[in-house]
C-alpha cells in the first residue's frame, strides 16, 4: 500500500497580509508569489482572496462619504485650494491620468 502524506502548510496571518500588499504593490502573479512563499499558487489565490475581503470589511469603519449638505462644501473647499472642480476627496496622493472637465 502506498500512503499519501500532506504536510499542511500554515502561513502565518502577518504573512498574509504582507503577501497580500506585495501583489497589490508589484502587480506581480500569483504564481511568482507561491514561488516566493514557497507555497502553491492556489493558495496564494485564497490568501489574497481572503485578505482582501477582510481589508474590505474594515471599509465602513475607516471610509466615509460625506452625506448631502457636506458635498458642497467639500466641493468648494477643495476648488479654493486648487481650482480642481467637484472633488469630494483624496486617496493616498497617487497621480491619476484623468480627462480635463
């Protein structure tokens, strides 16, 4: 008889997350990832699959849209800062081609 042995690979909740940020930041695939972390590919696919769900829970508590008579007034703020039309915020300064209004 011959017995099949799987060793269950547990990687650590830091580790995870890290991983995770790491896709997010390089674009880089799964598969070079696995390879990195020296685990298979799927489940490096689990790994960012659950991390981003977790990230993604937390939004109510760190994301919020302004409600009706806020909008205006952020919409004017940021005018008088920069002259940039109907913004009603920023995420982490990144650059973004967008089209002129």
């Amino acid at each position: 008889m011959i017995f099949l042995c799987f060793l269950e690979i547990i990687v650590s909740p830091i580790n995870q997350l890290l991983t995770t940020l790491r896709f997010y930041a390089c674009n880089r695939h799964q598969l070079g990832l696995g390879d990195f972390m020296g685990v298979h590919q799927s489940t490096m696919s689990r790994i960012i699959s659950n991390v981003s769900a977790a990230i993604a829970n937390l939004r109510p508590y760190y994301v919020k849209m302004p409600i009706a008579h806020e909008r205006f007034q952020i919409q004017q703020d940021f005018y008088a800062i920069s002259r940039f039309p109907r913004v009603l915020g920023c995420l982490n300064g990144s650059h973004i081609k967008t089209q002129s209004p």
